[in-house]
C-alpha cells in the first residue's frame, strides 16, 4: 500500500527536495505551501513531466483551522496520512523577552 506524506513547506528549499525525492521512490506527496504558489506550481508540473503525480495544498500552518482543512483533504482523499515533514518555517512579529533576575 502507497505511503501518503505531507510536507510542510514544500515549495522551495529543503522541503521541495524532500517532495521530489519522496515521489520519486512512489510515496504519494501533498506538498503543502503559503504564499509561494507559483513555486508549488512549478514543482507539481516539474514532477509531472517525470510521470510522476503529487498534489499541492495552500495552508498557513500558524493557522489552526487551514491545517486542519489540510489534513482533512488528506483523510478525505487517501484515508491516511504516514509520513509528516514538518518544514515550513513560522515567523512570529510578536517578540518576547523574558528577564530573569
């Protein structure tokens, strides 16, 4: 039976070379991304031209609510998730100091 992964941040970096490589050894991929759809694009199509299929999803993975959507399109498509890569980098504006004395 096909292993299923999410990876987070999968359109650049490290986590678009852990999305190649996984397809590429037959795990189905659900690369997930933010803000860089051109990118999530472009290796969707990049991996389609090898024969190989993967799917792409947008979800801010600070955001509850889109990760859970994220893995419910996963449940709801493939009956399982085996594999998480959590990648995606989360930045925060908030800046917390914490003084000890």
């Amino acid at each position: 039976m096909q292993k299923v992964a999410i990876i987070t941040g999968a359109s650049r970096g490290i986590g678009r070379a852990c999305a190649e490589k996984f397809a590429k050894y037959g795990i189905q991929v659900i690369a997930n991304y933010n803000k860089s759809k051109e990118e999530a694009e472009n290796l969707k199509e990049e991996l389609k031209k090898q024969g190989v299929e993967i799917d792409i999803f947008k979800a801010d993975v600070s955001k509850r609510a889109e990760v859970r959507d994220m893995i419910n399109y996963a449940i709801s498509k493939y009956k399982k998730i085996d594999i998480l890569v959590n990648n995606a980098r989360y930045n925060s504006n908030k800046i917390v100091y914490r003084f000890d004395r």
